[in-house]
C-alpha cells in the first residue's frame, strides 16, 4: 500500500515507523529537514522536504499514486488543505486529518466530501483525555478499550501478590468467576510475551490482559487485582488542552487541583472552569507547593504539561511525597519504558494512544477498531467477518479450524450488534464464527499481523 505521510512530528514518524515495518510504501513530507533526515537514517522509506499544501512538493510526493493521505503536521488549516488537494487534484482514494481543534471534529459537516473533503479526522489530545478517564474510572487499569460500540472491553492490569489469581493457572478464574464469562488473552512477564492456556500460572507483576463484557470488568479486575478506592482527590500538573479537557471530564463527582505556570493561562483556566477545579499558579516541581496543596492526601497526581522532564519529575516528587497513585505524559518513547513499572504508575506516549485510530484505515478486510497496545508491541482488532464457508476462511468454521498464526488469538466475538438481541460471546475452542460478527482479535507478535488480516480477506466470488 502507498501511503504520503504529511508532517514528521512525533505522530507522523510514530506512524511511518509502523507502517514501513509493515511492508508499506512510505513517503514522508515536512518542512524541517532534521526530522526527515532522522527518519531516513532508522527506517526505509521516501522524504521529501517541502509545504504540505504545495501542489507541487504533493505531485513529487506521489500523491497521483498514493492509495491514503494521512496529513497530520502541526498545523489543523494546512491538514484541511492537503486533504481538499488530495482529492480534488489528485484523487486519493483515502484521506486523514490530525486537528488541534475541536472546532473541527465537533463539526463534521465541515469536512465532508463538498467541503474539505476529510474521510476521518483525528484529535490526539482528545484520544489522550478520553484514555485517562477511563483510568481515573478504573484506577487499578494500566489501559482500558472499549469495542463493539462499548459493549466489550479490553483490559491490562498488573497482577499483585494480593491477588487471588496470583500463583494460580489461568483456568481458576472461572471457579473464582463462575457466573461471569471472561478470557485471558495475554500476559507480559518483562519483556516476553506469553499466549496463555488453562495451565499457565499467573506470577505477581504480570501484565495480564483479559477480555470480557464492559459490565463484568470491575469484578475480574479484583481477582487479578487488590482493589483500589475510587478516586476522589485528584491534582492536574498543567493547565493546557489535555489538562483542561480531563478536569471538564471529571466536574461532574470531584473538584481537581490544576498547576499552571503561565499567568494568563491561569486566568483562561478559571473562567472556563468556573468552579469545575481549583487553579493555581505555579512550579509543578515545588515542593513546597506541592505540599501546600495536601499531595499526600491525593489518590491521583496527572502530570500533563509539554515538557517531558517536567512531567517525569513532577511525578515522581508527587509520589515520594505520598500520593497514591501517578501518572505522566512522556512523548519520548524511551523515556516511558525507562520509567513506567517503576515508581510511575503509568506513562502515556500520546503518539501511540493515538496510532490505533489511524491504523483502523490501513489494514486490509473489515476492521472497525484498532489499539496500539504496549507502546507498538502488540495490537488489538474488532475484524467483521463477511462471506460464507466458501468465500471466507474464518465464516462457518470453529475457532481452532481458524489457523491463526502464532502470537494471535480471538478473545470474544459481538453477534447481531446492530439489533436489540446482540450479544457477547467469549471465544472457546468450538465457537462457530458467523458472518457478521464482530471477533476482537487480539495479537502479541506485530508481524503476524499481515497474515491476519489475510485470514479475513474474502475472494472474489463473495463481490
């Protein structure tokens, strides 16, 4: 697949960097010759220095020939442009905007093919806000994905020596949950990824993500999880975007602490707010403020200014001085592995909580959603299977006639989701896939994925 990649900032070289290791044909745009100089030395594609919304740098480019248009440089009005160009002068099938903005995604009638032409419109600082409430809401949850229109959820926790799971084989989870349908897709013991059966036992610090009904999390979560209190008492270090979006988001049960450094920004903040938080002007790295401001009785501490060193010390201040539980937004990718697991709790790459919803539109069949999960490492699917026992390779058969390739799984399936009698399944043995369900398909080895996504390919005799 041909795939103009406009902009080489952290997204859009998060992104080449996946797509080329899956065997794409990547051309990279940008303005700053630095950054495209750094791509071309680590990864083999095509970069080409110059304006987003030129005709001429996009014709050079290959955009006649590019199958997607994935236009995420730092600027929402040149990313509308390019889109609108990339359709009316060169006819890509395929085009993706990033925006800042929420003017944009809040207006979809702004962007369609009549005007500027966007298929799909992306907010990163939207995607990050939407990921941390989800952890605020389940505060023992490294990450937390919804599928099937919210009916199914994916979680990762990390195993305690509390747990009642711990020291246990997998299989034990149904007598512990005799009532509750539920499977364990993956665990991550370190760096190594094990495909779990009845017989693998869970060991204290496991990564374990399991699959189950959105209604049913909060129960297995216990049994792989002391549980936490819900949280009540919440500091935001950093009044931008991100940080104004999360406090709105929680306004309705609790009060959050925002600390912003910048004045005016202060005063945007209170009037925005108006009440929702409590704003205070400041150095998220003092000390004594932070003490002033009770940090010890906070059950969450969010670090979410710009500056990479700034939230990673923040963070870690907070949690030497007592607060429950911390969580900092790194966009250096090795800058969160260096730190989460340890004293963090968890470290968001925004880049790559933002990769899945790009992804979604260049994998082959019918995928409805996709999560980069691990940073990159693994990938979850919500695949529809079509066709019938003849067109398909999936339709008609169980799941073990399937022959997915190794590091891959399907951990349930939705049935009938567009109807009143839809219903989650979780995926055993003898499960028979039917055409149109919705298989969350989940898969620890990257590049399996291409053999994945064949297996969901119809042939023609099916069109």
């Amino acid at each position: 697949m041909k795939i103009l990649i406009l902009g080489a900032g952290r997204v859009g070289a998060s992104l080449a960097e996946q797509l080329v290791l899956e065997k794409n044909d990547v051309t990279v745009v940008d303005t700053e010759p630095e950054n495209l100089s750094a791509l071309q030395e680590r990864f083999d594609l095509r970069t080409l220095q110059g304006n987003a919304t030129s005709l001429t740098v996009l014709e050079e480019a290959g955009a006649k020939d590019a199958d997607i248009l994935i236009a995420v440089t730092a600027s929402d009005e040149a990313n509308l442009a390019a889109c609108l160009l990339g359709h009316r002068r060169f006819n890509i099938p395929k085009r993706i905007a990033r925006f800042r903005s929420t003017q944009w995604v809040q207006n979809p009638d702004l962007l369609g093919p009549d005007a500027f032409a966007v298929d799909k419109a992306i907010s990163p600082e939207q995607t990050v806000t939407d990921y941390l409430i989800k952890l605020i809401e389940i505060p023992e949850a490294l990450q937390v994905i919804e599928f099937a229109h919210g009916m199914v959820s994916l979680l990762a926790v990390k195993a305690d020596s509390a747990s009642p799971l711990v020291g246990h084989p997998v299989r034990d989870l149904k007598e512990h949950l005799p009532h509750i349908e539920s499977r364990i897709v993956a665990v991550f013991r370190g760096s190594s990824a094990i495909t779990p059966d009845g017989d693998t036992q869970i060991e204290a610090g496991d990564e374990v993500f399991f699959v189950a009904s959105t209604r049913h999390i909060r129960q297995i979560t216990k049994e792989l999880r002391q549980e936490e209190r819900s949280v009540k008492r919440m500091m935001i270090a950093g009044g931008g975007n991100i940080g104004l979006r999360v406090a709105k988001g929680v306004s309705g049960y609790m009060t959050p602490k925002i600390i912003e450094g910048n004045r005016t920004r202060c005063n945007f903040l209170a009037q925005e707010l108006n009440g929702q938080a409590l704003v205070l002007h400041g150095d998220t790295t003092d000390e004594e403020l932070l003490a002033q401001e009770n940090i010890g009785s906070m059950d969450l501490f969010l670090a979410l200014t710009n500056d990479d060193e700034n939230n990673i010390m923040s963070a870690l201040l907070a949690k030497k001085m007592g607060a429950r539980r911390v969580i900092a937004l790194i966009n250096r990718r090795a800058y969160a592995e260096l730190m989460e697991g340890g004293r963090l709790d968890v470290a968001i790459t925004p880049s790559h909580a933002t990769i899945g919803e790009l992804l979604r539109y260049v994998r082959r069949g019918d995928v409805a959603a996709v999560h980069s999960l691990r940073r990159g490492a693994a990938e979850a699917l919500e695949i529809v299977a079509h066709g019938d026992s003849a067109t398909s390779k999936v339709v008609g058969r169980r799941i073990e006639e399937v022959g997915l390739p190794p590091g891959a799984s399907i951990g349930a399936l939705v049935r009938g989701i567009d109807t009143d009698s839809a219903q989650v399944l979780m995926a055993h043995h003898d499960t028979v896939i039917e055409s149109d369900d919705h298989l969350i398909v989940f898969v620890t080895d990257k590049r399996m994925i291409s053999r994945v996504e064949k297996l969901f390919q119809v042939t023609a005799g099916f069109f």
